[in-house]
C-alpha cells in the first residue's frame, strides 16, 4: 500500500534547488514527490515495497540537501 509521508528539507536556497530534489525523487519507482521551497517541505507518497523512505532520505542527501522530521 502507498504511504504519505511529510519531510523537512534543509538547505535549499532557490527554486532550482526544490525542482531538482522534486525531479530526483519523482524518478525513483513508486515515488511521487512535491518539494516546497518556501515551506522547506517535501510530501512524498511512495509504495514502501518497492522504496523505502531510507531510500530516499538518501537520495535527498546525497545530492546535497538535509532532511528532518521524518515521519
Ligand atoms: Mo539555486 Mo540550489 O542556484 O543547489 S540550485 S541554490
């Protein structure tokens, strides 16, 4: 079943920033992605079978961002 989850993500100083984490995340399977750069949040619906919210904190981080709160 798809999962909602709520993330903050830190780091981000221009809208290029929120589009490429949007960009990133919406390319890994079952993963749909919104990123608010004003908010500094990221809503993320994901199918945990197929990618786990592991996986994408990740990825968030690995190109250079921080992430918080998760839930
Ligand atoms: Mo904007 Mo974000 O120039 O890494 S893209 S700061």
């Amino acid at each position: 079943d798809a999962k909602h989850s709520t993330l903050g993500v830190t780091g981000m100083t221009c809208a290029a920033c929120s589009n490429r984490i949007e960009k990133v995340l919406n390319k890994m399977d079952g993963v749909e992605a919104q990123v608010n750069l004003t908010t500094e949040k990221a809503t993320v619906d994901y199918d945990p079978s197929i990618t786990s919210m592991d996986e994408i904190t990740r990825k968030i981080e690995k190109i250079g961002y921080g992430v918080l709160n998760e839930k």
